[in-house]
C-alpha cells in the first residue's frame, strides 16, 4: 500500500519553498530585471527610430516645400527680368526712334541748307558766266 512519510512530506515541501526563494531570488528577478532592460532599450531604439524617421520624412516635406518656394521665386524674378527687358527693350527702340527721326530732321536741314548754298553760289556763277559768254561773244562778232 501506498504510504505517506509526513516528514519526507514536510522536507519536500520545505525544499520546494526553499528551491523557490533560491531560484526567485537569485535567477527569475536578474533574469527579469536583464530581460525588461533589454526591452526598454529595444523600445528606446524603436522610439528613436520612429523619431528619426519623422525627422526625416519633417525634413524632406520642409525641403520639397522650400523647393517649391524657390522655383516660384525664380520664376517671380524671371517674369519681372523679362517684364523689365521688354520695357527696356521698348525704350530702346522709342529712344533709338527718336534719335533717328533727329537725325534725318537734322540731315533734311542740312541738306536744304547745303541746296540753297549751292544755289546761291549757282546763281553767282552764272551771273559771272553769263558775262564773261556775253563778252566773248561780243568780242568775236567784233
């Protein structure tokens, strides 16, 4: 029959207790303790990884957002450049416009001027030719 030894039964369960403290006290806490340090770096990595990538991806939209602010500035500049061409360019032509309408107005003067003169002279000359023709050809018919 089976029999039961109160005292084999006593230092058993006093032996489990033991085995129990011994083994809770020296290896499931530090191994929990390494365990859950282990865990709080794993999570702090992560944490940091999700930060970086946030960071990242604040930095890209920041940039492409600068980018965009950049390409409508330079093409602000451009169009004022070109507005600002055009107007010079206009200028440019009305100024050059002007100074030739000047300059032939100054040349028709002194063309007009020059024609009088040679008329002038013309009229002396041949005031001159006509005497001297008359002179000689009186002096032949004599």
């Amino acid at each position: 029959m089976l029999s039961i030894n109160i005292s084999e039964l006593i230092w058993t369960i006093i032996n489990f207790f033991l085995l129990y403290f011994l083994l809770k006290r020296f290896l499931f806490t530090p191994v929990c303790k390494l365990l859950d340090e282990r865990q709080a770096k794993i999570d702090g990595g992560l944490n940091a990884e999700k930060e970086a990538r946030a960071s990242v991806e604040q930095s890209r939209s920041r940039m492409a957002a600068e980018k965009a602010e950049s390409r409508l500035e330079a093409n602000r500049i451009l169009a004022e450049a070109e507005a600002e061409d055009e107007k010079n360019r206009g200028e440019s032509v009305k100024a050059a416009r002007s100074k030739a309408r000047e300059d032939l107005r100054l040349g028709e003067a002194e063309l007009k001027q020059q024609n009088e003169q040679e008329e002038t002279l013309l009229r002396e000359k041949s005031g001159d030719l006509s005497a001297l023709l008359s002179a000689r050809i009186l002096g032949q018919e004599d």
